[in-house]
C-alpha cells in the first residue's frame, strides 16, 4: 500500500495578468458610458469612424452587460430615465440619432451603424430591439423631431429585418394611443418601410408576427375602424396600407362567417335559416356573391368527417354535397359565381387527394342539381380552368363534356326545326 499522500490536480497554463484600469472600464458603468462617450465626441459626426471605433471598443467593454446604456448613448446622447428625459448626472454625447439631421440619408446611414455593430456583436441582437421597444414607450418624453428621426430609423431597420415587427406592440400603449402619437409615428415609420422595400415586405413581417390584424389599435377604441383607418392613412400618403388593413379586415370578417357557418351546419340548422343569415351578412359586410360562394363552399366541405378512403369518399361527397346543393344554388345566381365554385372544386379535388377521383361525379350531381349550368362547365373545360390537376380532371370531364356539346347541338337542331 502507498502511505505517500496523493498529488492533487493541478491547473497548468499561461496567466494572463490584467490591469486594474481595464478592470474598472470593463466592469464600471459610469466608466463604460465615459469611454463610449469620449469615444463619440472623438469620431464626430463621421459615421464610418464611428462604426470602426464600436468594432474595436467591443473588444475591450462589456457591451453584454450594458447593451441599454450604450444604445441609450448612441439613440439619445447619454443615459435615459424613465418617461424619455436624459439623465442630468452622467456624461453625454452632442453626437447621437437625436441630433443628427432630420433626412432620410442620415437615417440610412445610421441604420448603417447599427447593423454593422449588431452583425459583429450577435448578442446585441436581442438587446437592441428591447431597447427599440422602451424607446417606442417613451415617445413622449422626446421632441417632434427626434419621435421622426427614430420613425424612420425604425422603418428602414424593420426592412431590412435588423428587428422584428413585434417592435410595434408597444406604439399600442394606452397613453400613446390616446394623444395621437402612436399614428403619427406609425406614418413616419410605414412610409421609411415602404420607402426601403414595399408594402408586401410590410405585410409579410406582420403577418409572422401575428400584427397583420392589430393595426387598428393605433387608434382609440371609438376611432378604430376601417373607415377612419383608412382616412387617416390615405391622407397621409400611405394608400397601401389603408388597402392593406381594409384586406386584413375582410379577410378576418371572412373567417368568421365561415366559423359560424359551420356551427349552423353542425347545429343542424334549416337550409332555409342558413341562406338566409348568409344574405343578411352578404348585405352587411358588401360581400359579393363570387366571394361568397368561395366560403360557402368552404364551410360545406369543412362540415364533414371525410372517409380516408378513395373508393368511400366519393359515396360520402355526394351523398353531404345532394344535401347542401340548395345553398349551393342560392348562391350561383350568376355565371361569374357558377365559375368560381366550379374552380374552387377543382382546387379543392386537387388538394385532398382522396377526391381526385370524385371531381366528375361532383360536377355532375351539381349540373343535375341545377347548380352549374353547361356553358360554365363548358367554358370551364375549354379555357378556365386552373393548372391544378388539369390534365386528370380534364380527362375525367372529357365524356361527359361529348355529351353536353351533342345535347346543345340536339337542342339547336330543333329549335330551328321549329321554326
């Protein structure tokens, strides 16, 4: 046995010795704001230097631990106390967003700055649209013109993807909302946005944020309507997007009428009771009939437990489709509408695979059921139908258009006989 007493592990390496300024630089907010602070006054107005000097200074200061302060710096000049106003105490800057000119160049240019030192620095990432998001809080604390000049570095930031439209959610603060600040600097910022991309880059950022559907919450709640929305935004040169919003809310009112449409269907209403609520909201909301027969035939389809199986599912279709065939018709009162059922069928056959064989005798039962009349099932067969499926479809169809044709040209036959 080994009496000795065993060695205990030992960590070997270089040390590196570091000094005690560092130390506080690093660690020191009040040191940390003065380095970048004195580093600002230093590169002036020149925004490339600026951007090289936070580059480098990273190395040597704690952007982790006080990302707020030198965001707050770079936006405002110094620190920010709550409600806006810059803190009286503590070093600042005469070289920030807030004094820089008020065009949209200088804001580029700025957006510039910040995403090449958030690129360097990943981490800042999330730092930097907190910070985004109070300074949105504090609107009001800040003059008109430095409400525009951050508007516009928003807007041109949102377009480039540099932060996420979640940013938003806090232009929806009841006090901002109330004075009216929040829409004026939605303007400034949309027009930025669109300005840098188009309106589809704004929609697509809302809509993956779930803001598509907001928007009218920059307005008080006996302001926020599509009318007034509309109003507000056209006037101020932003048509798209009062267009964006008027769609946003149809498409919205859409699915709620397709949601309580199914509730009636599974309610077991009356035909007679679901056509008619169906008028009455066509009336109200100035739905028009090739829209409505989209949802209607959405919800018809969207009310049954469909069969996995092929060969059961067609059995299924006809049977639940001979039943709803009434509202089905109440809604085809023109060819237009007659088309666009006929299309969203196809579609619809072309989407649930188990129903590419059921597209025929759909047709069919709603040609029999004096739903589709033959010149739109014609027309559909020789120029309007859609590239889904079409080749199968147009195969399956192929009989059954021989037979319409000679039965027209039957019937033309003798009705010249007859004369």
């Amino acid at each position: 046995m080994n009496n000795q007493k065993q060695q205990k592990p030992t960590l070997t390496g270089q040390r590196f010795k570091t000094r005690k300024r560092d130390e506080k630089e690093r660690f020191d907010p009040t040191q940390f704001q003065e380095s970048i602070v004195q580093g600002l006054n230093q590169t002036g107005t020149d925004l490339e230097a600026v951007a090289k000097f936070l580059d480098a200074s990273g190395a040597k200061l704690d952007y982790r631990r006080y990302a707020e302060t030198l965001f707050d710096i770079l936006v405002a000049g110094g620190m920010l106390a709550p409600g806006g106003t810059l803190s009286d105490d503590l070093t600042r800057t005469e070289f920030c967003l807030f004094t820089a000119s008020e065009d949209l160049e200088t804001m580029q240019a700025y957006a510039q700055v910040f995403n090449k030192l958030i690129r360097r620095y990943k981490y800042l990432e999330k730092g930097f649209e907190e910070e985004i998001k109070k300074l949105l809080l504090f609107l009001k604390g800040f003059t008109e013109s430095e409400r525009n000049k951050l508007a516009m570095l928003a807007g041109i930031l949102l377009a480039n993807g540099n932060i996420s439209a979640s940013i938003l959610s806090s232009l929806f603060n009841e006090n901002l909302v109330k004075e009216g600040v929040s829409a004026a600097f939605a303007v400034k910022l949309f027009k930025s946005w669109i300005n840098e991309k188009d309106i589809n880059s704004v929609a697509a950022s809302l809509r993956k944020v779930g803001m598509d559907n907001r928007l009218m919450e920059l307005f008080p709640a006996n302001k926020r309507s599509c009318e007034h929305f509309s109003k507000y935004f056209t006037d101020a040169g932003l048509k798209e997007l009062s267009d964006f919003a008027r769609n946003q809310q149809s498409i919205g009112a859409r699915k709620e009428l397709q949601k309580e449409l199914q509730e009636l269907m599974s309610r077991g209403e009356t035909l007679k009771d679901i056509i008619a609520y169906v008028r009455e909201e066509m009336k109200k909301t100035s739905i028009s009939e090739q829209t409505m027969i989209g949802i209607v035939w959405t919800s018809v389809m969207s009310a049954v437990e469909w069969n996995k199986k092929e060969e059961l599912v067609t059995e299924q279709a006809i049977k639940h489709l001979k039943q709803y065939s009434p509202l089905l018709k109440a809604f085809t009162s023109q060819g237009l509408s007659e088309l666009t059922l006929l299309l969203k069928i196809q579609e619809y056959c072309y989407d649930n695979i188990h129903f590419m064989k059921a597209f025929q005798k759909i047709v069919v039962l709603l040609y029999k059921a004096d739903v589709l009349s033959e010149e739109v099932i014609l027309k559909w067969y020789a120029e309007s139908h859609v590239a889904k499926g079409k080749s199968v479809f147009l195969e399956q169809m192929k009989k059954f258009v021989e037979w319409l044709k000679n039965a027209e040209e039957e019937s033309e036959s003798e009705e010249e006989e007859a004369d």
